[in-house]
C-alpha cells in the first residue's frame, strides 16, 4: 500500500464531507427560514385569504366563502362608508382655527427647511 492510496470507503466518507461543506450555509440558515415561514408568510397568506371569503359562523364550526374583492367594495362604497373615515362634519369656528394652525406650522417648518441650504426631496419626508 503507497502513501496515495486510501481505506476502502474513505472516498464515500471524503465526498460526504464536501457535500457538507459545501452545503453548510444553506443547512444553516434552513431554520431560520423555516421559522420566517411559519410565523410571517404562512399568515400572511391565511389573511389574504379570509379577507377575500365571506366568514360566517355555523354550528359546530364556520363557513368560508370565496367572494374576491367584495368584501373591499363594501369597505369602501357600502353603505356604512362613513365609519370607515370617521363622521364628517361641518367646521366650526374652534375647528377651523385649529385647520389654521396646523397648516401655519407645517408651512413655517417647511421654510425653515428650505431656506436653511441645499434642500432634497428625501429631507422633505
């Protein structure tokens, strides 16, 4: 036996060490995927879901029913759209000063910002 020749199954032991090493980033950050999965994406899809289907209880359990985007319609343009942006109003005086002073301010900061030297469209969000 010469210094190059090796222990019958050394070859199969050597190519499982490559394959290991070679694949050992991937087999490490595998946990970490599995977790995003199943903490972010999987509900995320769930949600999806629901929010397309119409949720109804029935006994012993729910019904789920496939309606697309009407759900999002009735959000909308139903008839209780109004809860959806708050109850609207006539302005009244106190309401209006309060409009006034809100928009004073926000144009003073804006001036200031402009005027202070080379303004950018990123320092104005």
């Amino acid at each position: 036996m010469t210094a190059t020749d090796t222990m019958p199954g050394a070859a199969d032991r050597r190519s499982w060490a490559e394959w290991l090493d070679g694949h050992s980033g991937r087999i490490m950050v595998l946990p970490a995927v599995v977790v995003l999965l199943c903490f972010a994406i999987f509900p995320l899809i769930i949600s999806a879901y629901l929010a397309l289907s119409r949720f109804a209880l029935a006994p012993g359990g729910f019904t789920l029913k496939f309606i697309g985007l009407v759900n999002f319609r009735k959000l909308l343009v139903g008839s209780q759209q109004y809860h959806l942006l708050g109850k609207f109003g006539t302005f009244g005086f106190v309401q209006s000063v309060l409009l006034a002073l809100i928009a004073a301010g926000l144009l003073f900061l804006l001036a200031r910002y402009l005027r202070r030297g080379r303004p950018t469209i990123a320092g104005m969000v």
